[in-house]
C-alpha cells in the first residue's frame, strides 16, 4: 500500500474528502443523509458505538475522548468534505476509517450490493496556510449550489437570493451550524480548535459570498 505524502499532525487542518466508485451516488435519500450526519458525531470517540442502537437523542450521547474536531462538512449526492484537525496520532485515520466503513455497511445493507463503496481511500489536503485554511470554509460550504447550478464557477451566480435562500434550506452541511440555525447537529462541529474567522452570522456570510465573486478567490 503506498504510503501518503499528507501526514495527519495532531493541531494541524486538513480537507478530506471522497466520492462513491465510477461516481456512484452514495446519498440517495435523506435517510442516508442523516446516516453520514449521525456517523459524523458517533465516530468521533474512542468508543464504538452502533448507530441503530442509540436513541433519536444521539447527538446529546456523551462520546467520551475525541479523535478529531470538525470544523466544516458537506455531504453532496456522490460524495463529501470534512475540514478536521486531529487530536491524537492517528486520530484523523481512525475516524476516518469508521466513516467508510459506517457509509459502505449501511449502503450495502441497504441497497443489496457487495464491493467497494468509494473511489479509493479518501483524499487529502494540508490547509498549511491561514488563506487556504479560511478559503476552505467558502469552498465546502458552497458545494451545494452545484445542485441548482452546475456551471456557477465559471458563469458565476445567476439568482443570488436563490442562492441564499438554498444554502439556507441545504440540511447536510454545517452552513446552519454558522448562520445560527440551533439545531441538534451543531454538536458534529467543535469550532474551537480553529480560527475565530467569523465573529458573527453576518461576518460568515459576508465571507462566504463575497468568494462568489471570482476576483476574491484564492489563485
């Protein structure tokens, strides 16, 4: 097995993320959104724990100690992105290894298949710099308006209300973790082991869309 080239130092960030084989859709209903979104919280714990085993009260499940803090996610139909920081040695593989293999068991129980869920083993980047680092945030939390417009990248927003308004609705990201939607899913993130970049709801949205325009985004 080739060895990474990203090594996972606790206190450092990095961007995971992967996507199903040959594309696959992974998430086909909002029963296996909520799947990823509970196995987000359960497996961050030395502990194991079975997500059909706990009650609907599993966000208040104390975890004991943490592998990683979460600082932004996004589960889209075909894949995901988490932005971490790992706690311990190895804390950042072990959570992630529960992870693939919490969604592939599900998905396969689920929908009578055998094999490989995923691509390949997940991906890696090093947000070793505070611009990358804060771009990030932007990125895993715009990935939804691909659902609604494919091409806003290179064409740029053409209903900038709509937009707004379908972030706002979009369940499977932690936006509404940072717009102050007080929900039970907050507990997935842990923003103190990151940069105080947003101080306020409106500091966050101004961040977010202001990386719209492309002459604010990062080279």
């Amino acid at each position: 097995m080739a060895l990474r080239k990203v090594e996972f130092v606790p206190g450092e960030y990095f961007h995971i993320y992967n996507r199903g084989t040959d594309k696959r859709v992974i998430f086909h209903d909002n029963n296996d959104y909520h799947h990823f979104l509970k196995l987000l919280y359960l497996s961050n714990s030395e502990n194991n724990f079975k997500v059909r085993d706990v009650s609907k009260t599993i966000y208040s499940v104390d975890r004991g100690e943490q592998l990683v803090h979460i600082g932004a996610y996004c589960a889209m139909p075909n894949h995901f992105h988490i932005l971490m920081t790992p706690l311990k040695e190895r804390g950042l593989s072990k959570f992630m290894q529960k992870i693939s293999t919490g969604l592939s068991m599900h998905y396969n129980v689920k929908y009578k298949r055998t094999g490989s869920l995923f691509q390949g083993k997940f991906r890696a980047e090093h947000a070793d710099n505070d611009t990358y680092l804060k771009y990030l945030f932007s990125y895993v939390h715009l990935n939804p308006v691909k659902l609604i417009q494919s091409d806003w990248r290179e064409c740029g927003i053409k209903d900038l209300e709509e937009t707004k308004d379908y972030l706002k609705k979009y369940y499977f990201s932690s936006y509404l973790d940072y717009i102050g939607d007080g929900r039970l899913e907050t507990s997935i993130i842990n923003r103190s082991s990151f940069p105080e970049y947003f101080q306020s709801k409106q500091s966050f949205e101004k961040e977010i869309f202001d990386w719209i325009n492309p002459q604010a985004r990062p080279v």
